[in-house]
C-alpha cells in the first residue's frame, strides 16, 4: 500500500484543529471518566484522515495514557491486574486480528472501504452505547435514585459456579475463581472493538461487571490495564504497516493533558446525570456526523446508486459541521459547568468572609486548632498521618474528623449501579475502628465516607463544611513531573485549594524529637506559618529553625531584606520562650529547603503558601506543592 497516502498534510490550521480535538477529548474524558476516544476517532475522519489511520494514531495516544490511569487507580486498590492482564492477553489478540481485518479492508477497497467500515461501526456501537446512556440519565433525572447496592447478578453468579478444571483462576476483583475459557472471548471482542474504532472499554467494562461479577468500578479501573496491554500490541501492528501517524497522535495528546484536568474539576459542580447527558449527547452528535457519510462511501464503492458529486461534497461537509458541533457543545457545557461553579464559589467565599467578621482578627489559620480533619485511605500509607493527627488532637486539644473518600469512575457508572455499596461498607467498618482507637486515646473523633470523582476537591469542600483549622495527610511517593501533568496529584491539589492549614505525612514518617524547619520569605504568608510553627514549637517542645532560601539569580539586596526578615521571625519566636535561629542561605528555594531539611535531621518543615484554584492550580503549582511532593519528613503548609 502506498504510505505517503495515509497520511494528511499537517499546516497550522489543521494543527489548530487537532489540539482542540485532543482538548475536548481531554474534557470529556475528564468530566465523564472514560477515554474520550470515541470523540478523537471520528473527528480526525472528518479532517479527512483514513478511517485505518485514524483508529491506529488513536490507539497509539491512548495506550500511555491508561498506563498513567491505570498506575494512579492501582494507587487505590481498584484494579485486578491479574484479571486487567488475563483479559488483556486475549484483547490483544483481538487487537491483533482486528488490525488484520482493518489491513485486508483497506487493500481491498481502498480508504473509502475503511471509512465505511469504521462509519457503520461508530454508528452501531454509540447508538446502542449512546441510547443507553441518555435513558439511564432520564430515569435518573425523573426518580431522583442514586442507586442501589451493587450486587453480584444471576448470570455472573451461573459462570463463577462452572467449573472446569485445569482452568479455574482466582481473581481478587470478585473474590471467586472464573474458568479462563469465559474471560478469553470477552478480551477478544474488546480488542477486536478496540482494533475497529479505538474504544474497547463499551464491551470489556460492561463484560467484567454483569458476565463476571466485578464491581464496576473496579471493572473501569480493570479496563485500564486491558487497555494498556493491547494498545501496545496494536499500535506495534498497524505502525509495522505504516499506519500510525505520530504527529496526529502526539497532537491530541497534547491537547488532552490541559483537557483532562479541567474536565475532572467540573465534574464537581454537576449532578451525575448531567454528566450522562453530555456523554449522550456527545455520542448521538457524532453517531448523526458519521451516518451522513455513509451514503458517499457506499456511492464511492458502486455498492448503491452513484451520488451527485454535489450532493456528495454537501453530505461532508454537513458531517464535519456537526462534527465540530459536537465538539463544541461538549467543550461549552463543561466549560459552562466549571465557570459557573467557581464563580458559585468565590461568592460563597465573600458570603461566608461577610458573616463571620470575628474570624477577621485571626492570624493565621493555625491561630488556633480546635478541628483536624484526617484524611485517611486505610493503607499503610496513612499510618503516619493518622497517628500524627490523634496526637495533634490530645496536644490542642482538638476534636478530629475523619474522612475517606471512596473513588467514583462517574462515565462507566452507566454501565454498573450508581453506589459502590461493597467499597462503602469496607471503609465504614476501616473508620469505625479507627474511632475506637481514637476516644480509647481520649480524643473525641467523628468518621465519615463520600463518593467522589475528584478526591482533592471533595476533600477541601469537606473542610469547609466542618471548619476545620487543619487538613491531616499521608503521601504515597515523591511526585514525578509526568505524572503530575497527566493524573494530577491529590496532596498539590488540596495543598493549593485548601484554606485552612495542611499537614502532609510522607509514609513511615514522624515528627519526633527532631527540630522544626520554618521557611519564610518576608511574605504576610510565612508570618502566618511562623504563627502556626510558634503553635507547634510550643505543644511538641522543639526547637525552631528559621531560614530563608534567596534565589541564585537575585542581588545582593534580596539577601539583605531576608536576613532582617529571618531576624524579625527568630527574636519574636525567642520572646515566647521557643528556642530558635535563623539562617539565610543562596540557592534554588525548592532543593535549598530540602537539603536543608535532610543534612539537619528535621521531621517537620512548616512553610506558608498564597495557594491556587482552578486553573492556576493546574498551570502554576508553588514552591510548597513541590516541598510536599519531595520532602522525607512531613511539611505543614500554612495559608495567609
């Protein structure tokens, strides 16, 4: 087959419209928790790509992006690798034979015979994905139900009683053994879907959930790993033939990196069912675009009477338009969703600082600490915060809540039951116990578990709900930059929107007998921080050192203000009876604070922070963000 053919010519118009397609993707991806790649595939296909060319470069942008989902979920506890892996051998194979399939087509008849076979495709499959999912949202929208429990139904219950021996495997996702010989042809078909229109997860998800038995969140989260598997596998095959066009790919993924995040942060301002609304609407939208062409290709292969060129022009034409319409509207309402919310609330802000003027004269968040909120996971990664915030409370004394917040994938959700009952239940009885530990340590401790789809946010608006005056904790890594620019990362994101105080607690670590590291920068911020380090000098008995990190690049003046700022801090931490020095030091702020703290032996480094929201949080971060995302002892950020 002649290559140069596959492959459009790139100008910057076209350009344009490719990152605008990644972004939207991104958007939808974000805001309905699926992979968007319904949306890609097509609209590459009406800038004129061949239908082959479009499933491959589509597959080829997708597959690191589950990696990273799939990574971030395991995080979690919500993906069955064995079963993802299981699953994925066969869906590769599916892959494989799809992609043959998709080859003979194009030899055969040409891009205009893949087109079509990849058009009728897309119209079957989001006509039937698409229709459900806008009736699921009306029931939901005309019963106000937010779901049952999720239960194991009677087919998937008849397949885990088979036996067969020789090829029975356990698997931890449904707590039951499942012959192989029903999870083969289940991978095949996602892969040969997959191969097809570059989104397998609208068979393998629902597969896993009412054939297998696995809840379905773990079941989205599964569907990751498959993706991954046979991505690989498939973007291999069709680039051995020449038909993944890096450039398109590489576009997309660019544009649906910035997508993604705001498509997760409006999530949180919509109802569930209005997020099943775009997704349907979305689809029908595109499901129209792709209808209107088949008729030109079916003309095109004398498979029915010739079309007027006119007419032919006029049918693609119309198709890219409504294409761009569906992008549009997908991209306006979640735009729409997420202004509006946070204009929502930066006015519930203003409200909330007009009603309570007493809390004007506070110095600081840290002023005072009555209410900790612990945010806790069950892991062993928590263990360190959550002991850290029962001697936080014994030492104020303060009342602590206790929060875990159960992960929601909200697009897949259609294809399951709208509560995770058996994810509920399990971190009830997690928090129960904690509780009990807590008042056997004299605390008073209350629990509580939500559902969320983006766990910071929901974490910070927790804090407001019950006042709390410090967020408590743990990290689970020091944060990769690709990373954080692909999935986010939880302790960034509550660090930068939270108002109150935030303590983060690596794993393991404990803020012992060490000294307090306080950074300061001349900013009302680190005077706020030096008010909460003066707090916890004084509960835990330890002594203070203050400094100051001036840029490599600033003059000799920078210097001078910071010393006198380090000064200022240090003699009035001296006049309350805490032992403390300072010390200015050149260098990068970020590795200067770290090195500092790791050659001292520090177990706490306290620092103040301006924080983020919304876009900035995602575009600029802060000197904070990164000290939290690398430091071996616990950070506590302080809001001015």
């Amino acid at each position: 087959m002649d290559m140069a053919s596959n492959f459009i010519t790139l100008d910057f118009i076209t350009i344009l419209y490719l990152f605008l397609v990644g972004f939207v993707g991104g958007l939808v991806s974000g805001f309905i928790g699926s992979g968007g790649a319904f949306v890609l595939t097509p609209a590459m296909m009406s800038l004129g790509v061949p239908g082959i060319v479009a499933v491959a470069s589509n597959i080829c942008h997708k597959f690191p992006k589950a990696l990273v989902g799939a990574l971030k979920r395991a995080k979690y506890g919500q993906v069955d690798v064995k079963l993802g892996i299981v699953m994925g051998i066969s869906a590769e194979a599916g892959v494989l034979y799809g992609a043959h399939i998709q080859e003979g087509i194009k030899r055969a008849f040409g891009d205009v015979g893949s087109n079509l076979y990849v058009s009728v495709a897309f119209v079957v499959v989001l006509a039937i994905v698409g229709g459900y999912v806008l009736r699921d949202a009306w029931r939901i929208y005309r019963s106000g139900n937010t779901g049952a429990a999720e239960k194991v139904g009677s087919l998937a219950r008849k397949i885990q009683s088979i036996r067969i021996p020789g090829t029975m495997v356990y698997f931890k996702s449904m707590n039951a053994e499942v012959s192989v010989l029903f999870t083969i042809p289940m991978g095949f078909a996602t892969g040969m879907l997959a191969a097809t229109i570059a989104v397998g997860g609208f068979i393998g998800v629902p597969a896993m959930h009412y054939l297998l038995g696995v809840p379905s969140l773990m079941a989205s989260a599964s569907e990751l790993v498959i993706a991954f598997v046979m991505g690989v596998g498939g973007t291999i095959k069709y680039a051995w033939s020449g038909l993944v066009d890096i450039r398109l790919a590489m576009i997309i993924l660019a544009g649906s990196l910035f997508g993604i995040q705001l498509g997760a942060i409006g999530t949180t301002y919509v109802k569930p069912y209005m997020i099943k609304v775009v997704m349907g609407v979305i689809m029908m939208l595109v499901l129209v675009s792709r209808g209107l062409v088949i008729p030109v290709y079916l003309s095109d292969l004398d498979l029915i009477t010739k079309i007027d060129p006119t007419w032919a022009s006029v049918l693609k034409g119309v198709s890219f338009g409504i294409m761009i319409f569906a992008l549009l509207t997908g991209a306006l309402i979640v735009l729409h969703s997420l202004i509006k919310g946070m204009i929502a609330h930066r006015a519930e802000q203003a409200n909330e600082a007009t009603a309570m003027p007493s809390l004007t004269g506070q110095l600081s968040p840290m002023g005072r600490l009555e209410r900790i909120l612990l945010v806790s996971d069950g892991s062993e990664y928590s263990q360190g915060a959550a002991a850290e915030a029962i001697r936080l409370a014994k030492l104020s004394p303060a009342t602590l809540h206790v929060l875990k917040v159960v992960p929601t994938s909200t697009g897949m959700e259609t294809f399951g039951v709208e509560t995770r009952q058996q994810e509920m239940t399990q971190a009830q009885t997690y928090l129960e116990a904690f509780r009990t530990q807590a008042v056997e340590a004299g605390v008073e401790c209350t629990v509580e578990v939500r559902q969320a789809a983006d766990i910071g946010r929901t974490i910070v608006q927790i804090s407001e709900e019950c006042h709390a005056d410090l967020i408590v904790m743990g990290r689970r890594g020091k944060a990769g930059v690709i990373l954080n620019l692909l999935v986010g990362n939880i302790s960034k994101q509550v660090a930068g929107l939270a108002r109150c105080a935030v303590l983060m607690v690596p794993r393991a670590a404990v803020i012992g007998q060490g000294s307090l590291l306080l950074a300061v920068d001349g900013s009302r911020h680190s005077d706020a921080a030096a008010t909460a380090a003066y707090r916890f000098a004084t509960m835990a008995s330890k002594p203070v050192t203050v400094i100051s990190v001036v840029h490599e690049d600033f003059n000799e003046r920078r210097t001078t203000e910071m010393k006198g700022a380090v000064q200022r801090v240090t003699h009035l931490l001296d006049h309350q009876g805490v032992s403390a020095k300072g010390e200015v030091i050149r260098g990068r702020p970020v590795s200067g604070i770290l090195d500092w703290a790791r050659q001292k032996g520090t177990d706490l480094i306290v620092m103040g922070s301006r924080g983020h929201s919304g876009l900035e949080n995602i575009l600029l971060g802060s000197v904070s963000e990164r000290v939290i995302g690398n430091a071996d002892c616990a950070v506590l950020v302080v809001k001015g």
